[in-house]
C-alpha cells in the first residue's frame, strides 16, 4: 500500500479521533513512505508537548496535552509496527492532560486493565470504554466527552494487549474476567460497556458473561471473525498483539457470538457502518437479532468506526447509555 492509499484509508479514524483534518493532511502530504508514518506523526505530537509548556493558561496547556495524545496514539497505527513508543508517549500525554484539567480523574489499574476514571464521584453510573485491535483509551475522547456531557462517569481503559499494555501483554478471549476485575476495581454497582471495532466483541462477551453490567453498546464491532479471510494487514496486526500466528489464530476461533447473544441480558445497541466490508469479519446485524434487548442502528454511509458519520450515532449511542443507566427517558 502506498503512503497516499494508507493515509486515506486513515482518514476518517484519525478526524473521528478529534485531530484537525487539515493539519492531517498536512502532515501525511509531507510523507514519501509509509515508514514514515510513525516518526512523523511523533514529531507532530511533540510539537503539541511544546505547545504545552509555552501555553499562557492551564486549560490551553491540558488542550494541547490532549492533542499530543492524539497524535502519538496515530504513530502506532503504522504499518508493521511492533512495540511501538508512540503507545507510551500517548498515555503520559494524556495522564498530564488530566492532571492539569481534571484533578478529580483517578488512574485505575489491575491485572490487564489500566486506565482514567472520569466524571463525578455520585455519577448515577459508570461506562467502561474498550477499545479494539489497534486502537487505544486515548482515541476515543471525544465518546468520553459526550458521556460525562450526559452526567456519567468514564472509564476509558487499554486491556491486554491494547495501548500502553501492548508492549507487556497478550488478547485474551475471556475478556468477561478482565471486565470483572475493572467492575471490581472502580466499585460501581451500575456498569455500561461500549466497545468499538474488536472492542465491540470484548465488550458483546463480557456483557454476556458478566450479570453486573446493566448497559452494553458495540461500534463496528465483529459477530464473528474466518481467520483465512482476515486481509493480511489485519492478521499481522492480531499477530503481534495476540502472541504469534498461531495465538493469533486461535484466538480468531473464540470471536463468535452466535452461542453468546441469546446470553446478554442488558439493553444492547449494535452500530454498524454500511460502507465496513472487511473479508472475514461478520458485522454485528446477528448480535442485535439474536440479543433479547437488542437494537440495531445501521447507518449506511458509515465506515469503519463511522468516524464520516459521527452525527448519526454518537448522541444516540450515549442517549441509549444515559437512560438506561439513569432511568431517564431517552
């Protein structure tokens, strides 16, 4: 794949993340390989470090820290990537970021999970956001916003194999265990999970399994995943997060939903996007049909993530969450 094909194929994951699309744009025109990628997209969130320590206030410094997270979680999206530095540099971006703009966020850690607290302390309930296969907490801020916009409290967490623990840890299929020990940890009786791309399966399996979670969302999320279909991209990427091929695929077999679905008891909404037609992987129609409170919101123009689509079901997705974990009308 050229550096061109790569960057537009990131595009609206990156916008969708919240960076400006024209400096985006700026910084991949300036590339001439895709080996490029990682250090230009580091480059870029250093400049936001900058920015930090020059900015006049606080909140301006806390904004550019956020930024800077951004743009170091994209460095690790390049293509044969191993452990790769942008992973840490993102989390302690974003770890400053809260310190400087929200002193009442907490740092919960444990085994395979870690991660911010946010919001109120009296939240009528709490959201656990899972990220996917490459993805990490610090790409999806702007669902953490629009969550504590409706009075929630956010747990934004990396688990095994994901973000700052990709480097020291491996995907688990029993993802329910590692949901348990984050509902544990933050001592909350009334739990939502929303789970984006393979954090959608995390998210569909946990709720089955787990009886404490009262509210579960997926966003282009896979019902079941034929590892000899997966495009070679998206093998290598499970690969190296999974252990090795042979984990890799191994854990491809466990990602099925058919037996689990009737299973989950919460409210459930399934967002898909019409234009995310990835070989080998079933989008998320048979987990709405086959859950007992299952809702499907297909939104036909959307991609991957629906980051070209954020207006079509963001406020529903966290209207769905607010009121089911609050009891307020929706």
């Amino acid at each position: 794949m050229s550096t061109t094909e790569f960057a537009a194929a990131q595009w609206t994951r990156a916008t969708g993340a919240g960076v400006d699309p024209h400096e985006y744009r700026r910084v991949t025109a300036g590339l001439t390989s895709v080996t490029d990628w990682g250090p230009s997209f580091l480059r870029t969130g250093h400049s936001y470090l900058q920015r930090a320590e020059d900015a006049a206030s606080p909140v301006s410094a806390g904004e550019h820290l956020l930024m800077a997270a951004r743009w170091f979680h994209l460095a690790t999206l390049a293509p044969y990537a191993g452990a790769h530095p942008g992973a840490v540099e993102a989390d302690q971006a974003l770890s400053r970021a809260l310190t400087v703009l929200e002193p009442g966020a907490r740092r919960v850690s444990g085994e395979g999970f870690t991660g911010w607290l946010r919001g109120p302390s009296n939240a009528p309930g709490t959201v656990v956001v899972v990220p996917g296969l490459d993805s990490a907490k610090e790409e999806f801020l702007d669902l953490v916003s629009a969550l504590l916009a409706r009075g929630l409290a956010v747990f934004a967490m990396d688990g095994p194999g994901q973000g700052v623990l990709a480097a020291t840890t491996t995907f688990v299929s029993d993802y329910e265990r590692v949901a348990g020990r984050v509902i544990d940890a933050l001592g909350t009786a009334r739990i939502g999970l929303v789970g984006l791309s393979l954090g959608g399966y995390f998210a569909a399996r946990a709720a089955a399994l787990e009886p404490r979670v009262a509210a579960v969302a997926t966003v282009s999320g896979p019902f079941r995943l034929d590892w000899e279909e997966l495009p070679s991209p998206v093998r290598d990427i499970m690969a190296r997060r999974a252990g090795g091929a042979d984990a890799a695929r191994a854990f491809a077999q466990h990602v099925n939903l058919a037996d689990l679905a009737p299973r989950i008891a919460a409210p459930l909404l399934v967002v898909d996007g019409g234009q995310d037609v990835i070989p080998g992987v079933t989008n998320g129609e048979p987990l709405a049909r086959l859950a007992p409170h299952g809702a499907y919101l297909p939104v036909p123009h959307g991609d991957h993530l629906l980051g070209n689509a954020r207006p079509d079901w963001l406020p529903h997705l966290t209207d769905h969450l607010a009121h089911v974990l609050t009891g307020t009308p929706a």
